[in-house]
C-alpha cells in the first residue's frame, strides 16, 4: 500500500499534536492555538467518517477568528495548513461580490484552492481556504452613509455567496484562475470537506482596550496587557451585519488578543522561521555574524506598539535596519555586526520620517 499524506491516512493528529506544531511558529493566542487544533482535529475526523448516503453525522467545523491586525489570524491558518499538508489559499472577503455585480465570484474563491493544489480535485476538497476581512461584507442597514459605510456594498449577497460554498456542497469552480475566465473551462467540486477559516477585526466594537494598551506603551516598565478585555457576542456579531445563516456556518469562534511588548519580542526571536534568525541566516551565507541587542529588539517592538500594527510590520522594521548591512555584507566577511538600540532607533525615526509620518 502507498504511503498516504497525513491528512489522508487513518492515523489523524490529536489536538494536542496539532496544537504542538502550532505553538512551535505561533506566539501566544493559547485559545486560539487550543481552538483551531480541536476544529482540525473534528475536520479531520469527519473527513473520515464514511457516511451512507452522503449524509454525515459530525457537523462542519468552520472556525472563525476576531482578533486585530497582526494578531497572527492568518497566520494560525496558514500553519494548520503547512501541518496538515494540505492546500491553502487566502481570501479577501472584499474582493467578491454576489453574481452579476462586478468583482469576483465566489467560485473563484474555490478556484485559487484548486490552483494551490495544482489542479488536483481530490486534493483541493480537503484544503483550508482563509477568508479575511469578513467584518467589511456586514449588512449595514443603518449608518451606511456616515463614514465608513462602503461595506455595506454588496455585503450582504457576498455573505449569502459565500453560504453555498460554506456549507458543503458541489459548484463550478474556474478550472485554472490564472488563466483569463473561460466559461467553458471549469470543474464540478464538493466544498464539503474543505475547512473554511474566517476572520475580521471587527474593529469598530472595540474589542481591545486600547487606552490601557497605550498608557504603558510609555515607558512605566509595567507589561502592556493585551488581553482580550470584551469577549464579543453572537447579538454582538448579527448586530455588526452578519446574517444568521452565515454566522451559523461558522460555528466554531474564537478571539485573539492583541499581542503585547513581550510577546512581540518572542516573535523577532523564538519561531524556527522569525524575521531575526531568517537575517542572521542570510549574512551568515555572507561570512558575518549579524547580532542584535536586547535594546535594539525593544525599539523594533516599542515601534510595532506605536504603529498599532501588531506583529505586521515587524519584518519590514527589521529589513530597513538591515538596509545598509544587506548592501555591503558580501564585502565584510568575517566581521562581526552588533545592532544595538541607538542604531535601531535611529534608523527606524528615519524610516518613520521618510514615511510622513510625524507621530511620537
Ligand atoms: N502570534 C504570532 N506568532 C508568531 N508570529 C506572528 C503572530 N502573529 C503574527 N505573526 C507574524 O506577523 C505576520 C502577520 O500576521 P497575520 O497572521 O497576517 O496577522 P492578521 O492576519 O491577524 O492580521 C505573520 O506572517 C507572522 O509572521
Ligand atoms: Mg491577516
């Protein structure tokens, strides 16, 4: 008998094995980690279970993620993915509209999976799709006008567009996205075994405290507390816009807290693949020992709380320090580079200033 990938042999992880995985690339977000390994796991199993007549007893476990930006969201999904050795594809929510409006279909969605597993039907039927942004396609009946109301656009039908392909049944999907849309050339595929992770933000309730995150961004020595300070509602969730029906095909649900000083710092640090050891990973090819300090890693995170943009942006902050070493590295083998706080500092004001950017 051949060897099966792991998502299709008997053998299924246990939440626990897929927790571990998740938390050697995942910092922090325990529930969340707990969450998506139970909703992998009840996935995996009824993916499993040979049902008679099609009709199957475990419910689909569609997970949808809160969190703000730079939480890891995406990337929790993502390395269920990598784990699962399974297809993959990001989806913005935003991008599709209900048919015959202009934007993409949500068969398309299905498409780009299909892409990812090269084409291979079987394969993309047991893939993970991430829709983001799934808070921009409320249904707003009021307030639309004031302000941010363009996400009432077509929000509502791409919610009801997306029910079909949540819910587990067989549509048309695009048989090669990449190629211009040729209505002739598309393929029958059953989304039921397909694991749907949705996310938002949702930043508009106010999930997260941010005047306290604020107040100890200065200094205080005192540990930001990025918990999540309002666990947000199902009422909360049908009065955002979400229609019921949509909701109730996301059944699993959990938050993400806002990630603080010192989970950053083990960001930079700690994954096997984080942005500081990729660096000195690169140089060392070059022959030099690239070294930050402590203080030159506080800077980068301190900057990361000031622009609010969670865990985003710490690769871009980290590569414009590198700038200039990335440059002259092939002509300084054998050196030894210590980037310390004052290096980091300055170098990360001049990246704000050449941004436009006169904050703080
Ligand atoms: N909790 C985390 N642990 C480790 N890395 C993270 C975490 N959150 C974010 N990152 C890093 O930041 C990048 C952006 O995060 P992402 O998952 O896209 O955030 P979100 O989807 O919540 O906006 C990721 O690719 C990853 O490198
Ligand atoms: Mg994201």
């Amino acid at each position: 008998m051949k060897t099966s990938p792991r998502s299709t042999s008997l053998a299924i992880p246990t939440p626990r094995q897929v927790y571990d995985y998740l938390n050697r690339y995942v910092i922090g977000q325990d529930r969340a980690k707990r969450t998506v390994a139970i909703a992998a796991y009840n996935h995996l199993k009824r993916c499993n279970q040979k049902a008679p007549g099609g009709k199957r007893l475990i419910k689909k476990s569609n997970v949808l993620l809160i969190g703000p930006t730079g939480s890891g969201k995406t990337h929790i999904a993502r390395t269920l993915a990598e784990f699962l050795e399974v297809p993959f594809t990001v989806a913005d929510a935003t991008e599709y509209t209900e048919a015959g409006y202009y934007g993409k279909d949500v068969e398309v969605l299905v498409g780009e999976l299909l892409h990812q597993a090269d084409q291979d039907v079987a394969l993309a039927q047991r893939g993970i799709v991430f829709i983001d942004e799934v808070d921009k396609i409320a249904r707003r009946s009021q307030g639309a006008r004031t302000g941010a109301g363009s996400r009432d656009i077509g929000g509502e039908g791409v919610q009801q567009g997306l029910l079909k392909i949540l819910e587990g049944r067989e549509i048309f999907v695009p048989l090669n996205v990449t190629q211009h849309w040729n209505k002739h050339d598309f393929v029958a595929i059953d989304t039921q075994d397909i694991l749907f992770i949705a996310a938002g933000t949702f930043s508009d309730l106010r999930l997260y405290d941010d005047a306290k995150s604020r107040a100890v961004g200065f200094g205080s020595g005192g540990e930001q507390t990025g918990k999540v300070s309002r666990p947000i509602t199902e009422k909360q969730l049908l009065d955002y816009g979400l229609l019921a029906e949509f909701l109730g095909r996301l059944p699993v649900r959990v938050q993400l807290d806002q990630l603080a000083e010192p989970e950053l710092m083990r960001i930079l640090t700690v994954p096997p693949d984080s942005v500081i050891r990729e660096y000195q990973a690169l140089l060392k090819m070059d022959g030099v020992d690239l070294q930050f300090s402590e203080d030159a890693l506080r800077e980068i995170v301190r900057f990361s709380v000031r622009k609010h943009t969670g865990a985003r942006s710490l690769r871009t902050f980290v590569e414009e320090i590198c700038h200039e070493i990335m440059f002259e590295a092939p002509e300084r083998r054998g050196d030894t580079i210590v980037i310390d706080g004052k290096t980091a500092a300055r170098r990360l004001e001049a990246f704000a200033e050449a941004a436009g950017d006169s904050e703080g």
